[in-house]
C-alpha cells in the first residue's frame, strides 16, 4: 500500500498527522480523533502500513499454538459474553487436569506456546491451576506457557485471600511465560460499568500487567471495539495501553477485537463493517508506537479480514490455534485451527514473508 502524497493529506485536514508519523513523533488523543474522522480509510492504513513496514519490514508473524478454555463457568455475566454459563446450568463444563493433558496430546503439532484462559470459576483454587502448568511444562519444558488473563488473575487472588502478586509468583513457579491480554475490553469506566460491571476495573487489569512485568513475565494486551463505546472511549484505552508501556515495558503485542454480535444480550443499531474493522486495527499502529506487535486474529476477523489487516498495519497472523471456544460462541465463523502450511499460504498470498516465531516473538 503506497502512501498518498502531502497534498492528499492536507485535503483531509491530516498532513501534520502524516509528517509527525514519517518523523516517529507520537501521536495525540486529537490525532486519534482525527484519524477516526478521516473520511477515507485507505488513507489512515497506509499511514500504518508505512510504521509496520519500518518496524518488521515485509515479515508477517505466526506461531504454532494451541488454545485450551478449561471452564465456561463465569461468576462475572458480562453482558457481551456469549461464551459464559452459570454453575450447575446446561452447556456449563470444567476440564480436569488429565482433560487438558489430553488436549495438548492430541494436537497435530507439538505447540510452541499453549494459551490457556477460562471464565471466572466460583470455586477452582490455585493449586489447579498450578498443578495444570506444572504438568504441561514436565511434557514440555521448552513451550511457552501464556495462560490467564488480568481477571483471573484478581479472582484467583479473592478467592484465596492473598494478592494479586503472590498469584502471580507462585503461577510463575509452577511454569508461568505470559499474560494474554483478554480481560481489558475497554477501559472507559461509565462504558464498562455497562457491559461488565463484576468484572476487574480499568485500574486493576492495568495493575496486574505491571506486576508481571515486574517480575520479568511478558504479556498482551487488547481493546474489545465495535459495541457501544465512543470513539473517544476508544482512544483514550489505546493511550492508557502505551502510557502503562511507558512505566512498564512488558507488553509485546496488541490484538484488536471485534465485537461479534451473535449470542450477545447486547443490542448493537450499526455493527462494524469491514472497513470499520481495518480503520480501528490501523489506528491502533499508529498510536501505540511503543507496543512493538499489532495481531491480525484471524479466530475473529476471519482469515480474509485478517490477510487485509496486514496491509493496514498488523504484522502477525496469531497460529495454529487447534480449538478456540470464546469466539466462536459469539459467531465468529472461521475455522477451529488452521496447519502451518496453510497459514504460511496466507500470508504469502498477501504478499508477505511468513516467520515463524515463539511465543515471545522470537524468530524461529
């Protein structure tokens, strides 16, 4: 995707916006605003696909994963969550220690990472959890372990009245790699007391991660978009992310997630489009300049979307998955997994190069 020339720009009132991003400058909450007013998408992705080329060049990232959900059984019923279940209601499921173990077992290929996230069970403690990782990682010592978001991490902290950061050292002691960056949805108070009042505030999710990057463990991070929050609520999360970078440091990879619609108790008037789609994953390049990895989920957008997104500023294509329950249950319609050589195809097909990496990014 080329870049418009400077007069292009200054006819959509954005040519300081496209100097400061040629110079590295950071970008503005004003900036965002403007970039989400831009009338033309085209023109705010290839401003992003100039910063994603000068960061990673042509290379676009994948890894050979696996997803494990270990419980849908949720004390927080966010509104917008398809996938939870009440204890004891119909659908509701916990795996076993030996459930996960087969799982992995099972996979086609041996998994350089294994994510493995759940709902806010009322009554898992911690030794099942570190029990779980301590097993995966006598299986597989060299796999990273990216597993529980920022909410786990407070729940299993209530529920075992101790802090967030004992929780968080002894996970770490049982094999503990990474955070996933689920949980954050977006930070605006009035809208998430909307969506998922029992959930952990802004505050805490941001409180968490900068824990764990204390104690030298790596994490995600995200923005649910697409629902009923601003554009300014929008910003203002994707700022918050990079001033938390700032102090921190810990965080290698933003993943923009759609809201899906489907099964959702809430009532979405204009759904996102396409484009709607591209311009937020864009946007996000552009303000997080200290993030260095913008995720193109395919799980949600959908393979199609996501090859697009890598011209519009992302540079990895997540992996190989093998079975992903949280998004599906919303509506998301891709596939469960897709083969290493299927994903190498697809980013091929969009003109990249394909580098397989870990789960820390490290080029394989």
């Amino acid at each position: 995707m080329r870049l418009f020339n400077s007069d292009y720009y200054a006819n959509m009132g954005l040519a300081d916006i496209r100097d400061k991003v040629e110079v590295g400058e950071r970008l503005s909450f004003e900036d965002g605003i403007k970039l989400f007013e831009c009338p033309e998408p085209l023109a705010v992705g290839a401003l992003a696909h100039m910063v994603r080329t000068r960061l990673h060049g042509d290379k676009a990232f994948y890894v050979v994963n696996q997803h494990v959900n270990y419980t849908n059984v949720c004390v927080n019923g966010c509104v917008f969550c398809a996938y939870q279940r009440e204890e004891g209601q119909e659908g509701g499921f916990v795996l076993s220690k030996e459930d996960v173990i087969a799982k992995i077992d099972s996979a086609a290929l041996t998994p350089r990472e294994i994510h493995i996230v759940g709902g806010c069970h009322p009554k898992l403690k911690l030794d099942y959890f570190e029990d779980i990782l301590n097993a995966i990682k006598e299986r597989l010592p060299e796999v990273v372990l990216k597993c529980f978001t920022a909410v786990e991490i407070a729940h299993f902290a209530q529920l075992e009245n101790i802090s967030t950061h004992e929780v968080l050292t002894r996970l770490k002691t049982a094999g503990l790699d990474m955070l996933p960056g689920g949980g954050a949805e977006i930070f605006a108070p009035e809208t998430r007391e909307q969506i998922c009042p029992r959930k952990s505030t802004a505050k805490e999710w941001l409180a968490v991660h900068e824990e764990a990057h204390a104690l030298g463990l790596k994490t995600n991070c995200t923005m649910l978009f697409g629902h009923i929050e601003s554009i300014e609520d929008r910003i203002d999360h994707l700022i918050q992310l990079r001033e938390s970078q700032d102090r921190g440091g810990g965080y290698t990879c933003f993943i923009p997630l759609p809201f899906l619609t489907e099964n959702s108790q809430l009532t979405i008037e204009n759904p996102l489009t396409g484009l709607d789609e591209l311009r937020a994953i864009a946007i996000s390049r552009l303000m997080l300049d200290n993030i260095p990895h913008i995720k193109a989920y395919w799980v949600m957008l959908g393979v199609k979307q996501a090859q697009a997104a890598l011209k519009f500023g992302a540079d990895d294509f997540d992996g190989t998955v093998v079975e992903e329950k949280i998004g599906h249950e919303a509506g998301a319609t891709s596939e469960q997994g897709m083969t290493r050589s299927e994903l190498t195809e697809m980013i091929k097909g969009c003109g990249c190069t394909p580098v397989e990496r870990d789960g820390f990014f490290n080029e394989i």
